[in-house]
C-alpha cells in the first residue's frame, strides 16, 4: 500500500493541503559548496519564489552535512520533482 491509498482501492487521499510551508532536507558528504548545490536544486523547482529558510548543520565529526530548505510548496508533482532532482545528485546521500 503506498503512502496516502487507502485500503479499500478509492482514490489516495492527500495529507498535505497546499499551497504549504513544507521543509525538505539533503544529507552528503562535507563539501564546500554543498549548501549551495541544494539551494541551486530546490530553487529551479520554485518558478521564481524564494527559499524562505535554509540551514545547514554539520554532523558531530563534521564529516557530513544536513540541509535545510523550507519552501512554499504548490503541489505534490513539485515536491516529487525537487526530491527526484536531489536524488540526481551523486554527492546527495539522502533526502527527507
């Protein structure tokens, strides 16, 4: 059963509303301009609107990195496209 089916075969139900505040993260390796490789990634999903929040955060032995984007969602098609879009990326070890 795939996430939002409902068991009796009806159509799936949303669990987002939208347009929403969704926050979405990218973990990878340290890298210098890895920040700047998510922002660049979300961004051209956003058809011009902002990032209204990004942090980056590193991990305890700052071998990795998390990053923080928190965006105006319009629909789940765009977030789908920004996640397949992270996953692309060879240095993007996971998304949530």
């Amino acid at each position: 059963m795939s996430q939002g089916s409902v068991p009796d075969g009806s159509e799936p139900v949303e669990l987002l509303s939208f347009p929403c505040r969704f926050q979405l993260k990218a973990m990878g390796r340290s890298a210098p301009d890895f920040e700047e490789l998510v922002s660049t990634v979300v961004s051209r999903h956003l058809n011009g609107a902002p990032i209204l929040d990004i942090q980056a955060r590193q991990s305890s032995g700052a071998s990795y990195v998390s990053v923080s984007c928190t965006i105006e969602a319009t629909s789940r098609t765009q977030l789908d496209a920004i996640y397949l879009d992270l996953n692309s990326e060879n240095v993007v070890l996971i998304t949530l």
